[in-house]
C-alpha cells in the first residue's frame, strides 16, 4: 500500500478541521462570529484569526463549486493591523445577504410605532391649540401606520425566509417580552383613529372602531392569561429585565384611555358598556403591574442599576400609572352621559360623586409616575457621555411611557383646572417630540453601523442559556448589505 506524499496511509482519511466551519465571503468564520445556535461564544485572539487564515489559504477547492463562491479572500495589512475584537467581527462579516439581516427583525421594533402614535396621541390632547397642531398630529398619525405597515411586512418575511424563528421568538427569554408590543402598536393606531378620524368621517368610523376595540379587548384577555400564566412560573425578582416584563401588561393599560375617547361618540348604551368594561380591564392592567413595581422595586434595593443597554426600559414603569389616569378621569368625564336613568339615584349626582372619586385617585397615581418618572431620568446620568451606551430598540421607552405620563398631566390639569400643570404638560411635549426625532435618527444609524439587525447584537441574540434555533441552508443569491 502507497503512502500519500505528506505520509499518510492513503486508507486513511485526512479530516480536514475547515470542514464543519461555516463560510461567509470566501472566509471560514472563526468560533466567536459562527451564527447563533451553533458553536457558542468564546473570546476571540490573534491567534485564532492567524490560525483561521491560515487554514483557508489552505484548503482545496471542491468540485463543483464556482469560481466566485469557492475563492477565499486573503487578508489584506489593513486588517491584519487591528486585531480587537470589533474590527474583527466588522472585518470578517462586513456584509450579509439582506434575507440575513432580516432573520434579526424582531418584535422590538414595535416599540417604534408604539411611541410614533404616542405622539399623535400626545398632540391631540394639548389642551392650548394653535393652528397647524391637529396637522402635525394627523402626519404623525399617517407615518404610524406606515410604519406599522412595514413592521408586519418586514416580520412576515422574518418568518417566511427563517421559519424556524417564529417559535424561537416566543421562547427567547428577552424578545418574547416584546410580543405585545404588536397588539399595543394596533391599540394606539386605533386611538389615533377614534381622536382624528370619527371627528371627520361620522358616526360609522365610530361604528367600526367599536368592533375592532372588541376584539382588541379579546386580545388583551388572551395576553394577560399569557402574562399570568409566565407570571407564575418565572422568577421575576431575579430577573435583570424585570422592568421590561411590564410591557406584558400595555395591552391592557390602553383599554381605558381608549374606552375615554371612543365612549365620547356613541350612543348612551354603547358608551355605559364601554365605560364599564375598560374600567374592569385598566384596573385589572394596572393592578397587575404593580406586582410587577414589586419586583422592579425589589431589584432595585437589592441590586445594582441594570446594564446600560436594558437601563432604557427602566421608563417602562412610568406607563401603567401615566395610562390609568388619563383613562380613569376620561371616562369619569363621559359618565353622566353614559349612565343610565336613575342607576345608583339620581344621575347628575351619581355622575359629580364618580368624577370626585375619579379625580382624587388619580392624583395619587399621577404621583406614582412622576417618582418613576424622576427615578428613571437619575438613573441615566452616569449613561450620559460618548459610546457609554450602544443603541438598541429599548431606546423608544424614552419616548412611549413618557407620551402616557405628559396626556396624564393634562388630565390632571383639566380636572383641577389648573392652568400651571397643563403647562408643565406643554413643556413636556416639545421635549417629548425631540427626543423621539432622535431616537428614530439613531435607529437608522445604528441599522447602518451594524448595531442592530446583526447577529449577536439584536434582543434574539443567545443569552440566559437559550441558543437560537440552527440557521437553515440559505439557497438564494441575495445581494449582500
């Protein structure tokens, strides 16, 4: 029997150690840059990237293959002279097949809607109104729902090109927190709806709204047995995301301000039932997150600040307070229309001791979400400062938690006639807006810079011991981005 020329017995067989890698553009992946689910993580060095270069100029073409997709890229000085760990990932994987990118389009970017019609929210209840205010309010209503719009188109094709990712989604211990977030982003489309559209189009819009905020109501049930269902099982006071599990309740917490608006345009039965049923679901939202305060509170006492990148989310805990107030006095104010004769006495006063009770509570709750308020914007200060925190999608609960506290100010104000808090209130919106163009600019950078829709840097990247599911053979020629 023959040897082969480097020694070896030719039974046996050379395992080539480049074999099991995957390659992207003509370069074999290191460990610490493999796609998710596979090989894990580990702290790249120099020398594995030497050894990895190494072994690809080495490795035979195989038959079969074209020229273009069996070449290997050899490195050039520019990349040999910065080794760190970012320059190797933007050197090795600096492009990916757009259908790859789309793979890391995740429930979190409806939090862009969600704060996107906060706003439009937010403008049509300013209480001091100057012409051209309702216009802005109906742009951003419109730009919400493209936006919407391309949220459902972009997901579909997530599940549709990377089917394995739709049961991963729910799974994932951190972007399964986010799913709501599609329901809530409807929900506040629909308020938008009732405060800019049935003004307009008439009672019929007001008509179909009430069937779509039926079965939104059913939605919501279907999420809060969903929430208490993880509620039970879940260590929740352990978790470094305690904060953000509060989004599992938003679906609830926007019942009542809707049910405040839309209870304003329709019959007196319609109106009472409304009124009645997004009492019963805000309570039951806003009761549940304060099981959730419980946690956060605890968290906080007992540990440190949460990482810079989740610290965002901390505004989350302004939300429920802020929702309930401005949903609580609305429908307070609808309630003598609403009610029917002589229920509970005479109705002019039943309705004036609803108000009085309504008014009075919420002031203590609208006081809860100032200190969450003032909490969350000192805990961020030592975040303040260049490349100290790195975008992602939990940057929109600067602008949608807040959009719910500035509407509960103005109600505040509006019960107490009190001109100074609806001040305040408009203060707070111009701000509010700014923040909200930057954040969506920074969002776009970060889509550019790679910082989001990119492996490993999105909320379904591995953690907690979840690993993604295996990627699937992608067979198409996408041009890469």
């Amino acid at each position: 029997m023959k040897d082969s020329p480097a020694g070896t017995p030719a039974s046996e067989k050379v395992q080539n150690p480049l074999d099991d890698l995957p390659v992207r553009s003509g370069i074999p992946l290191p460990n610490h840059m493999v796609p998710p689910g596979q090989d894990g993580y580990r702290t790249p060095t120099v020398e594995d990237y030497e050894r990895h270069v190494r072994e690809a100029q080495l490795r035979p073409r195989r038959p079969g293959l074209s020229n273009r997709s069996s070449r290997l890229r050899v490195p050039t000085a520019g990349m040999l002279s910065n080794l760190s760990s970012v320059s190797l990932g933007q050197n090795i994987l600096e492009r990916l097949e757009w259908r790859e990118r789309i793979r890391h389009y995740t429930w979190t970017f409806f939090t862009m809607t969600m704060a996107t019609g906060g706003i439009a929210n937010v403008l049509y209840s300013v209480p001091f109104r100057f012409r051209g205010l309702e216009t802005i309010g109906v742009l951003f209503f419109l730009f919400n729902v493209l936006l919407f719009v391309l949220n459902v188109v972009m997901i579909s094709l997530r599940f549709r090109y990377h089917p394995e990712t739709f049961k991963a989604s729910f799974l994932h211990p951190t972007e399964r927190l986010f799913v709501p977030s599609a329901v809530v982003s409807l929900g506040t489309i629909l308020i938008n709806i009732s405060q800019y559209g049935i003004p307009k189009a008439g009672p019929w819009l007001a008509s179909a709204v009430l069937v779509v905020y039926k079965s939104l109501h059913d939605q919501s049930n279907d999420t809060h047995l969903d929430f208490s269902r993880r509620f039970a099982y879940e260590q929740a006071f352990k978790s470094p995301v305690a904060d953000i599990r509060l989004v599992k309740a938003y679906p609830l917490l926007i019942i009542g301000p809707h049910a405040a608006i839309l209870s304003s345009t329709l019959s007196q039965k319609q109106a009472f039932d409304i009124i009645v049923a997004g009492f019963a679901i805000q309570g039951t939202g806003f009761l549940l997150s304060m099981m959730i305060y419980a946690a956060f509170i605890y968290r906080l006492m007992t540990q440190k600040l949460p990482q810079e990148r989740l610290r965002p989310g901390m505004f989350v805990s302004v939300g429920p307070s802020g929702f309930t107030v401005a949903g609580v006095i609305g429908m307070a104010q609808n309630i003598e229309r609403a009610l029917p004769k002589d229920l509970m006495g005479e109705n002019k006063l039943v309705s004036t001791i609803l108000r009085v009770v309504a008014t009075w509570m919420s002031l203590w709750i609208w006081g809860l979400a100032l200190w969450f308020f003032i909490v969350s914007v000192g805990a961020h200060w030592s975040c303040v400062g260049k490349d100290k925190m790195t975008f992602s999608m939990t940057w929109y609960s600067f602008v949608f938690p807040n959009t719910a506290l500035i509407t509960a100010t103005f109600a505040v104000g509006r019960a107490f006639e009190s001109r100074v808090i609806q001040i305040i209130g408009c203060v707070m919106t111009p701000l509010l807006i700014l923040v909200w163009f930057f954040v969506f600019g920074m969002m776009v950078r970060a889509v550019i810079l790679k910082q989001i829709l990119w492996p490993q840097k999105g909320e379904d990247k591995d953690e907690a011991g979840f690993k993604g599911p295996k990627q699937q053979t992608n067979r198409s020629n996408s041009s890469p981005v």
